[in-house]
C-alpha cells in the first residue's frame, strides 16, 4: 500500500471558517469610509452654498442695474419724459392670412 501524495489542494487552512457578520478591522474601515465620506459631502456642500450666493448677489445686482436703467429711461437723461415722445407709440401687430404660418424649405 502505497502512501498518497498531497498536494496544494489538500492543505487544511482556516480561510472561510470565520464568521463574517462582524470582523472588527472590516467594521473599522467602513466606518473609517463613511467619514471621510462625511467630510467630502460636507466640502462639497459647502462649495455648492457659496456658488448659490454667489448666483443670488449676482441676481439682485442685475435688478439694480435693470431698476436703474428703466428709471433713466422713464425720466429721460434731463427729466423729461421720453414715454410720450413722437415714434415711441406701440404699433399693432400685422394681421396674419387666414391661411396659418407657411413655412419654405
């Protein structure tokens, strides 16, 4: 009777015999993960609050200027009226066919 020879897959090992639901340097990584993932979220916020007031100053500035500019217009540039100048009436539309909008290609 001859001895059988063992080979690699033979060996006995450990490996898969541990529990997986809880291996403390597993834990501590993804907890290690999810903070830095904390501080990333938090930067980013952060960055996206400052672009959002940014926009919102931006806006109240072009009220400003368009305020401005509709008074200058209103008043005229030496107090008179410009609303009731001679050519600045509204004209009415032209009528359009009763055949609809002709597009040409």
């Amino acid at each position: 009777m001859a001895i059988p020879i063992k080979g690699l897959p033979d060996l006995r090992t450990l490996s898969g015999r541990v529990d997986q639901t809880f291996i403390p340097h597993k834990a501590y990584m993804k907890l290690a993960c999810l903070e830095m993932e904390i501080s990333r979220r938090g930067k980013e916020r952060e960055s996206a609050m400052h672009r959002v007031k940014n926009i919102d100053d931006r806006f109240k500035e072009i009220e400003s200027e368009k305020n401005a500019l509709l008074l200058d217009f209103v008043e005229g540039k030496n107090g008179e009226p410009l609303v009731n100048t001679p050519g600045m009436e509204p004209k009415p539309a032209p009528r359009r066919g009763a055949k609809g909008l002709k597009l040409r290609y």
